[in-house]
C-alpha cells in the first residue's frame, strides 16, 4: 500500500475543471489532472433520477494531502454538492509514484 491517492471529482464542464485543476496545481496539491470532457452521469438528485453530461477529473496526489484538496474543491466549485473521492493506489510504477511525490506539497525552494 503506498500514500499515494486518486481523486474523483466531476463537474458541469471542461473550463470548470481545468480552473480547478489548475489551481490546484498551483498550489501543489495534485501532481496531475486528467480531465475526462464527456461523461454522462445518471444519479439521484433531491427525490428524482438526473441523467447528466458532465466532465470528470482523475488526479493524482497523497493522502496527506487530500483535506487540503477536498477543502479547496468545494470552495471552487459550483456544485453544492460535489464529488471529491479518494481512491487508494494500492502499488504502481516506482518511478511514477516517486514523480507524484516530488510534484506535491512543498516545494525543493520552500524546504530549505
């Protein structure tokens, strides 16, 4: 099992995402966003049955750092309700899991 998450999150859109995507990349809170444009999403929705298109995320982060990107999600979205979910990485590429781990928190600068 490694510290290593993915993160789950839709949205009414594809600039939606990118602006939250990007922010979090700025503040070091995911190593990657892979932003999914066309999704359709069927769920129930305040006593109804909703059938929806939406964009969906998958990013890349640690579970260190998942409060911090969940709260930042929900202050930038637009849903009331959004969906933030984690996901374990169970195991992976050494190398790709050493890149995600260089790409968040901290930056090298701030850690001097």
């Amino acid at each position: 099992m490694t510290d290593k998450i993915v993160v789950l999150v839709t949205a009414s859109n594809v600039r939606e995402c990118k602006r939250i995507a990007r922010r979090l990349l700025d503040e070091r809170l995911i190593a990657c966003a892979n932003v999914v444009p066309l999704v359709r999403s069927l769920y129930r929705w305040k006593g109804k049955i909703a059938d929806e298109k939406e964009c969906l995320m998958i990013l890349k982060s640690s579970r260190e750092l998942f409060p911090r990107l969940r709260a930042e999600v929900e202050k930038l979205h637009t849903y009331s309700v959004p969906e933030v979910i984690a996901l374990p990485i169970i195991d992976g590429a050494p190398n790709y899991l050493n890149w995600i781990a260089e790409s968040v928190g901290p930056s090298p600068s701030e850690s001097l």
